[in-house]
C-alpha cells in the first residue's frame, strides 16, 4: 500500500468535521498564536543574554525583557488551553457522530449481512476504532499541526539565526525522514492487523457471555477461558509486533535528530569563542533547534497515532460502504388503508435461496394466496421453508423469483417501513429487551399509552403474572428476561404483536413454550386478537393447527397438501403421519 493511502483514507473523515467549521477555525487560531508565542520565547532569551549578562544593556532592558517573556507565557497558557478545549469537544462530537453514523448504518442492514458479521465485531468497530479516532481528532491531529508550525517556523529563524549552521542540521534532519515513511508502513500494517485480533477477542467475548448457561451446563468453563486467553494472547503477540515497531522508529529519529543538533552546538560553541557569534545569538539558535528536535520527535509518535486511526478508518468505513440488497423502493407505493378484515397476502412462483447456501433451494415455485382475514397454518418437517417464507414476507430477503403481494401491491414497491408497519410477528425465539415489562411490550408501538400496553398483556394473558412481578409493569426483566420462564417471555412477546395491531400477523411456534395452563389461556387470547386481521400460523401443535380455516402442509419448500384437519387425515398424507406421530408422542408421555 502507498504511503499516502493513509492520509486519503482518513480524508474520509472530513465529513464528520465539515459540520464543525466554526470550532476547527477557532482551534486554528488559538494553534497559531501558541505556536507564535513559543517561536517568540528564544527571542526573548538572546535579549536577556546579550543585554542583561554580557554587560551591553541596562537594568531597565532586563526587566523589559523578562516582563516580555512573563507576557508571552501568559498568552501561550491561555492559547494553548483554548486550543485543548476546542480539539478536545471536536473529537468527542465527531466521535460521537460517527458511532451514531456507524450504528444506524449496521441496523439497517438485512439478515444476509449478519450472516458473515460477529456482532463483538462490530461492538469492537463502535468502540475501539472509534476510540483511536477520538484520540486522532482530539489530540493528534491538533499535535501534527502545532509540530508542524514550531517545525517551519523554528527552521526558519534558524537560518535567520545561523545560515550556515541551519544548512547543517537540515542535511541531518532530512535522514530522519527516511525511516519515518519504512516504518510508517509496517506500524499501519501491523495497527490494523492489532484491531482485528482485538475484534476477535470481543467477538467471542460476546458469544460466549450470550450462551452462559450451555457453557456452564455442559461444564465447558475452563475450555472458553483458555479459547479466550489464547485469542487475547494472539491480540498481545501481534501489538507488541507493532510497539517494537514505533519503538525502533522513535529510536531512530531521537538517535539522528539530537545527534545532529549536537554536532551542530559544538560547531556553534567554536563560533562564540572566535567572536563569530554572540552567546544570546548561540542560545536562540540552540532553542529553536530544541523546537525543530522536538517538533519532529512529535510528528513521528503523531504519525504513529495516524497509522493506527488510519486502520481504524478504514474497518469503519467497511461497514459504512456495506449496502444492503433490500432498500427501499426509489418511488414508494402507498399500502391500502388499514381494513377491518386484514390483509389479503398473494405469492407468485416464488423461488427463493439462502445466499449463504446459494445450492440449495429452500422455497421452490412457491404460489398461495390468503384472503383477508383469513387463518392458515403452515406445517411440516423442519426445513421445509416455513420460517423461510416469515423473512421472505417481512421482506429480510428478496426472491430470486417470482413476487409476493399484499393488498395487490408487490412488497418491494412498498417502503420497509410501512410493510413491517403493517406486519406483526411473534417469532419462535423471544426477543426481551434489558428493560422493563412496560417498555418490553411498548416496543410494539412505541407512542402507546399504558392503559393500551395493560390491555396488550391482558389479551395476551400476561398481565396476571406482571402483576406478581416486585414492581409489576415497572419490574426490570434483566437481560434477555433471565428474570422470566419461557411461557412468561413468550406471552410478553405476543403482548407486543397486539399492540402493534397488525393486519398480518405471523405466529412463530408462538405457544411452543407454554405449559398447557398457559397455552389454553394464550390460545383464546390468540382467537381473539386473530379477529379482524389476516394470520399466518408455523405450528406442530394440533391444538393450534385444528383452529386454522386452512391447513398448508409444506416439504422441501413446496406446498405438497392443503385442506383442513379433517380432510387431510382423511387423505392419509405427509400432514395425517404428523399427526400420528404426535398422536403416538402424546400416548407414550400419558402412559409414562
């Protein structure tokens, strides 16, 4: 990679900054007069020699020259505070505003994303890399420039100083510029190549703690460590590999840099003892040669700072470019207006193929149509494109073919928002947020009022048990609802669908986790909120199949059988040996 790839990626930035004008100008300024005041102290000194300690002054030139320099410092102080103020809100504000970018960008991306994505990755992404830009922002970038200035300017007053003993140290320094660009290049391999084992790290960090009690369940502590001390150890390996590199590069440049300035000195302390020049003019120069040392000292360790927010950019900028393939439409079009019997749901020839499993066809010329406010089941083995068809609907995916319509209009010239607007779902794996049992159900509708939440968990048969809680709707349900049962979570789950007030409703398995009590209240509760909207049902149980208007039976992603509880097992199909077989299941746990 060229050495300027770093700079035009973290060009990439501006637009973060762009917004921030009037902050940057006023940094610059309070950057400019810092650096002027510190160019001006080496001044101040030569004065104080020449006229104060050689004998060619008078006491009033003394202190004229010390209240200057007290003058001085007192601007620098405040200079230098104003601009570690401003650079210091620029980086916590473009940091800021980049998180919030990042994050709201990775949201919005479908499922197929996810699919190649740690979420730890991604975490990683939001707060390491963002941290090294903050750091950039905040303070590097305010360095570079203030090392930049005291560098030109010092150079310059050198030569005005000592031209000749300027030509010497800018032969010297000129060396330093060499290792500087080597090493520049392997620290921001090596920065990048540190972040992603520390995203590693998170990344099963995250996993692991989302999966304690099978890890703790089957005993597999010891052996999740040791996964996680190897990863974290892979991490320390690969940033000790870029310190020594920032190390052999500050070496280097502190090694050539004074070494220069000392020859120079001694060539200089020569010059005052043949009269060629005077002890104030020698002290300037040395100062300012402490300056140009210094700020090029800064710049190195500046551009290592560089190097590694560079990195950072640029794994930012990846999830920024990802695009997702479901967008909104350039020109959508308006769903019908909310009818009192739901929505009537057609699907034309579908065909559809996990992008991750591109040679396996998980729905095969798949066409049903549902009326408005009618009821159908979807049963059959697992894969068989049951849950398939719930993404496909809710528009995670797009067809390869074929077109799904609801209320006459293809999905795909719908926005997301209002398609999923008008869809409720309870999925088979309940979603609880780390909130309480109040904002857990308003997650539906997030304007509802709580009389409308109350009277969600009522028909969904969980207000009873809400109430038990130790401050009822207000209870915290901790995280991912370790406070709850499965049934609990499971009802709080359908609470939120009706609150939406969909005119498509999916059920997932919505009473596969509830004990017969439970399910009986549930499933009248389902009866009711089924009226007036369109539901689609993925159901084992024959409790909740035998409701159904219509049955779909579905294998390998066809729909192979269609009817009604009855007529099917009198047909004798793949439905009539599910049903024996759950029949059989039942029998056997009766008799035990």
């Amino acid at each position: 990679m060229k050495p300027q790839s770093s700079f035009k990626t973290l060009k990439s930035l501006l637009p973060f900054l762009s917004p921030y004008r009037k902050q940057i100008y006023l940094a610059g300024l309070a950057l400019i007069i810092a650096a002027s005041a510190t160019l001006t102290i080496p001044y101040a000194f030569r004065q104080m020699i020449d006229m104060g300690f050689s004998g060619q002054g008078s006491i009033t030139h003394v202190d004229a020259a010390f209240l200057g320099l007290f003058s001085v410092a007192c601007v620098l102080a405040v200079a230098t505070a104003a601009r570690f103020y401003m650079v210091s809100l620029l980086g916590e504000r473009v940091t800021a505003d980049i998180r919030s970018a990042v994050y709201g960008h990775v949201i919005k991306q479908s499922p197929e994303f996810f699919e190649t994505t740690q979420s730890g990755e991604v975490l990683s992404r939001l707060t390491t890399d963002t941290t090294l830009i903050q750091a950039l922002i905040g303070t590097s970038i305010s360095m570079a420039l203030r090392n930049s200035l005291l560098f030109l300017g010092g150079l310059t007053l050198l030569f005005i100083t000592s031209p000749k003993l300027s030509s010497i140290i800018i032969v010297a320094l000129t060396l330093v510029v060499v290792p500087i660009v080597l090493f520049g290049r392997r620290v921001r391999t090596l920065s990048r190549a540190s972040q992603d084992r520390i995203a590693d790290a998170s990344a099963l960090a995250g996993e692991i703690l989302n999966a304690m009690p099978i890890v703790q369940a089957y005993t597999q502590e010891p052996h999740e460590a040791a996964r996680f001390k190897l990863s974290v150890e892979n991490a320390f390996v690969t940033a000790m590999r870029r310190i020594r590199a920032r190390s052999w590069l500050t070496v280097i440049a502190i090694l050539l840099v004074f070494g220069a300035i000392v020859f120079v000195l001694w060539l200089g302390a020569h010059a005052v003892m043949e009269n060629r020049m005077t002890g104030g003019e020698l002290s300037q120069f040395i100062l300012y040669a402490t300056i140009v040392a210094g700020s090029i000292g800064a710049l190195s360790e500046v551009m290592g700072d560089a190097q590694r927010a560079a990195g950072a950019t640029e794994r930012l900028l990846e999830l920024l470019a990802a695009k997702s393939s479901i967008t909104d439409p350039a020109e959508p079009k308006l769903l019908s207006p909310r009818s009192a019997h739901g929505a009537m749901l057609t699907l034309q020839d579908v065909n559809f193929r996990y992008p991750s499993r591109p040679d396996t066809a998980a729905l095969s010329h798949l066409s049903i149509q549902i009326n408005a406010g009618e009821t159908v089941a979807l049963v059959g083995p697992s894969g068989a494109g049951k849950t398939t068809l719930f993404q496909l609907l809710l528009r995670f995916y797009d067809p390869q073919k074929g077109q799904i319509n609801l209320d006459g209009i293809n999905i795909r010239d719908v926005s997301l928002h209002a398609l999923r607007g008008s869809i409720g779902i309870v999925p088979q794996d309940t979603v609880i947020f780390s909130a309480n049992a109040l904002e857990n159900i308003r997650y539906g509708r997030i304007n509802a009022s709580d009389e409308e939440v109350i009277q969600a968990a009522k028909m969904a048969a969980a207000h009873e048990f809400i109430e038990k809680l130790p401050e009822k709707y207000h209870s915290f349900l901790g995280d991912r609802g370790v406070r709850l049962s499965g049934g609990q979570k499971q009802r709080i789950a359908i609470a939120r669908a009706l609150l939406k007030n969909p005119a498509l409703l999916l059920l997932d398995e919505a009473t596969s986790a509830l004990d017969a009590e439970s399910e009986r209240l549930v499933q009248g509760a389902l009866e009711n909120a089924m009226q007036g909207r369109t539901t689609i049902i993925i159901a084992h149980r024959l409790a909740t199949v035998q409701r159904a208007d219509r049955i779909l039976v579905m294998e390998h992603g066809h729909i192979v059988e269609t009817g009604t509880h009855t007529s099917l097992i009198a047909d004798g199909g793949v439905y009539a040996k599910l049903a024996a077989l759950q029949f059989q299941t039942f029998q056997d746990s009766v008799e035990q």
